[in-house]
C-alpha cells in the first residue's frame, strides 16, 4: 500500500473516531458471515457501530496524548472498533450481551476517557459503569436527598402539631374541657 493511500486511511480514522471518549476493540475473526451480519444488526438498532480496523494506521492516528491513545497497547492481531450509542458503557454492555449469544467475539479491551481496560474482564467491568445520564440522574438524586429529608422532617413535625390543634379543636367543639399538659 503507498504512502499517501496510508495517510489517506490514517485521515480518515482520525476524522472518523477521533471525537470519541471511548471505543471497545473486539476480534470477530471466525464469526460466520450471516452471524456476523445479525451481530451489526443488533447493535446497529441501539446506534452502535462496528468498523474494523488496520492496527499500523490506527495507531499511526492516535496519539498516546489522545483519548483513545491507550488502545494501541492493545492493537495486535485482527480488530474491529465498536462504538457509538449514547456512551461506550452502553457499546460495552452491547458487547457483552453479544458474547453471550455469540461466543466466537473475543473481547480485547476498550478505553474510556483516557483510560484502558484490558481484556475481557475489562470490558465486561466497563459495562457495569453507570451510563453520562445514569450518573447524572445520581447526583441529582443525591443533591436533593438531604432536602427531601427536611422537608420530610418539617411536614411530619407540622403534621403532628396540625393534629394537636385539631384534637384541641373537636374537644372544645363538644364542650370538652381541655387540661393542662406538663
């Protein structure tokens, strides 16, 4: 292959993964051809992609400084990028979900954010992490948490007192005399 159809193929890694956070690297080498097209399918209705990869250009396109420069540690032999979706934790948990019914995906590893999981227990720990939304929804409800406990508290303080009038109020609508506490 010459230089500049290199470079050209280089270009368009760089241009094609290059805003991503995350990618996870996978080997579907062995998958028969209509298993293969099923796989696509399937993540393809979540918005994941699949794109195999030349190993020397991709590491030719990332630097270690770029977010996804920690993969090319793990760029050996065939490789396919699967990405896309609403976060790599969600292409990793596809993946995973993947591997189950299709045993011949050999898991290699996947970076998120700069940082590298390795191998198959890499992944699948990956895939455990809560999504961008996910997080977000959890810190939201761990901001409010301390409030909703206040108000809780004051309602149920303020109910109790709201319950004293009140019985002091049917008392001295029957006529009842009503005694001193304390």
């Amino acid at each position: 292959m010459s230089k500049p159809i290199k470079q050209m193929m280089m270009d368009d890694y760089a241009a094609r993964f290059g805003d991503l956070d995350g990618v996870v690297l996978v080997d579907i080498r062995g998958i028969e051809a209509n298993d293969n097209n099923a796989i696509r399918s399937e993540l393809a209705e979540a918005g994941i992609r699949i794109s195999v990869v030349r190993n020397t250009l991709v590491k030719g396109s990332f630097d270690d400084d770029h977010s996804l420069g920690p993969i090319n540690d793990l760029m050996t032999g065939p490789s396919a990028f699967v990405y896309g979706g609403d976060s790599v934790v969600n292409a990793a948990r596809a993946v995973v979900k993947a591997v189950k019914q299709y045993p011949d995906i050999s898991l290699k590893g996947a970076v998120l954010d700069g940082n590298l999981f390795e191998g198959d227990a890499g992944v699948k720990r990956l895939s455990d992490f809560p999504t961008r939304e996910e997080a977000q929804a959890k810190v939201v409800q761990l901001v409010l948490a301390p409030g909703a406990n206040v108000l809780g508290g004051a309602k149920g303080a303020g109910g109790r007192v709201l319950g004293v009038i009140k019985t002091i109020q049917e008392k001295l609508e029957n006529g009842e005399t009503i005694a001193k506490i304390g």
